[in-house]
C-alpha cells in the first residue's frame, strides 16, 4: 500500500521501520521541523527525520499541518495516511486526503487515556497493564473506529521512558495488522466502547511527588514522570531530582517509624519514609549538580534530611 507516514521523536521510528519491512511503500515521511538540541543548540533532525533520511524516503518538515503539507500529500497520491507521535493535528482537508483515510498508532487501550501523555498518566495511576491501540484518525480527539489492539503487563515502578520504548516495537505487529486489515477491507473498524479518560500533557508541576501519601502511589507518580518531566521533592527549599527509585527492604519494626518525609541510612541505602513504608532513593540530582548515589548525597548531609 502506498503510505504517507507522520511522526517524529524515537519511539515512532519502529513503527516507520516495520511498514517498510512489511512491503508497503512509503512515500512520504511528515516530521517536526528540525529542533535546537545540547548546550550549543545545535539545530538537529528529529529521529523519524532522520530515519526517513537512511530509508532514502522524501521528508516534509512542518510544525503546523497547513496548506503547504496538504499540497505536498497530495502530489504523492497516498492510499493511506499513518501517524505515530507526529505532534499536531491532522484536520480537513488533509484529513480526507488518502483515500482510506488516516490511521493512528496510539499507547492506551481507547477509550481510555486519550490524549498527549497516554502512558505516563496510567502509570501515575497505579496501571501497569499498558496497551495499544490503532484507530482511524477522527477530527475529534482520539475517538476514531479501532482496527487492533494489544496489551501487556510492567513490573511496578516501570519508568514510563521504558515502557514507551518498549511499546513502540511492541505496538508495530498492531499497525501492520492494522494496515493489512484496511488493504482486504477499506470500512473496517468498530467503534470505541467504554469510558473516555484524558490523558493531559505532563508539565513540571507534575513531577513533584508528596512523601505523605503510599508508597505504591508515590513509586507510580514517580513512573509517570519519569524520564520527563522529572520527578522531585523539596529539600531546604530547593528541588531534588530523583532519577531512581526502588521499594526499600522491609523493617524489622524494632523502634518508632520516622516521620513520613524522612530521610535516613538503613543499610548503607538512604531510605525515604512513606505513609505506610519505604522508598530507597538510589540515584539524586541536587540543585545545579550532577546525578549521585543517594547514600552518598545522604552521607553529605550528616546521614539524615527532612523533605517534602
């Protein structure tokens, strides 16, 4: 099938790699435009950008889906338009385009978690069965007929940097079939059934965690917002980068349990107090200095610290 394909960070290249591994022809590839990355700024090719760029396929850079990229499609005479993590809207007259439309390649099980942060936000939720989904791209927010889906379990306390990776090769055998499907049937699809959820864009707000609470809450809020936006607490005032987290041994329950918010050494781990147990902090990041080991950072502060 001839295929337009719109994406743009990493987790959209296997799904680029795997249509052109299945045989379909890809003949356009839609990326945000090239970005300023490092300290330098250098202005660098997203990774679908430059994955078009190895496959030798045609590559139109655009923030916005305007007139410019809808006359672009068009001289390609695409029969199907797929995007995974493009970045922006696809709407009318580019929505109609194709002549089997457009399809969607999306990490929830619809209707649930739709929106920009589908993975961190059921995460932050205590989730750890994660999905796929492919759908046919609607003007209205992720709310198209589904083609396939599939799901799998994490482990609690997978960041959400790990599982997207994961799932953006495990989504792929969802999309070919997806694609396959609407090669022997165009009207495929049946409609999404259940409660819609919103899955809103993180901001760094969102990576402040709260001692107070559980520790399954705050090793999931943690997951959620890890890699970005970060998650952190408040030490002296000043933001504390927690790069890696794990449950802590379990306590002998000799003694007073500390306050929940305190930091101390048990075993030559530095152990933060939760409402109803332990986290071990085993990587941090202080204001203005580099990730260290959490003891080490602890042992700095005579072996004991209060956070919030």
């Amino acid at each position: 099938m001839r295929i337009v394909f719109a994406g743009t960070p990493e987790f959209a290249v296997p799904s680029l790699h795997a249509l052109v591994e299945a045989g379909h022809e890809v003949v356009g590839v839609i990326t945000r435009e090239d970005a300023p990355l490092g300290r330098k700024r250098i202005l660098t090719p997203s990774p679908v950008a430059a994955a078009a760029e190895a496959l030798g396929i045609p590559t139109h850079r655009a923030n916005r889906l305007g007139d410019a990229t809808t006359e672009w499609v068009r001289d390609l005479a695409p029969e199907l338009g797929v995007i995974v993590a493009y970045g922006g809207l696809v709407r009318e007259p580019l929505l109609r385009l194709p002549e089997r439309g457009w399809i969607n390649l999306h990490f929830s099980e619809l209707p649930r978690w739709r929106g920009a942060a589908p993975v961190q936000r059921a995460l932050e939720a205590g989730e750890q069965r994660l999905g796929v989904t492919v759908f046919r791209l609607v003007e209205a927010l992720d709310a198209g007929d589904v083609l396939t889906r599939d799901e799998r379990e994490y482990p609690e306390g997978t960041p959400a940097g790990a599982a997207l990776t994961d799932l953006a090769t495990f989504g792929t055998a969802a999309l070919t079939a997806a694609v396959e499907l609407l090669a022997q049937d165009p009207e495929a699809g049946t409609p999404q059934l259940g409660e819609a959820t919103t899955a809103r864009k993180l901001s760094r707000e969102d990576g402040k965690l709260d001692p107070t609470r559980s520790t399954s809450e705050v090793l999931a809020h943690w997951a959620g917002v890890t890699p970005e936006p970060g998650a952190y607490v408040l030490h002296d005032g000043e933001p504390l980068k927690l790069r890696e987290l794990r449950r802590a041994a379990a306590a002998d329950g000799a003694g007073q349990a500390p306050s929940p918010g305190t930091v101390s050494l048990d075993g030559g781990a530095a152990v933060l107090a939760l409402a109803d147990g332990a986290l071990e902090l085993v990587r941090v990041q202080p204001a203005g200095k580099a990730a260290m080991d959490g003891a080490a950072w602890l042992r700095g502060r005579g072996g004991s610290a209060v956070i919030s």
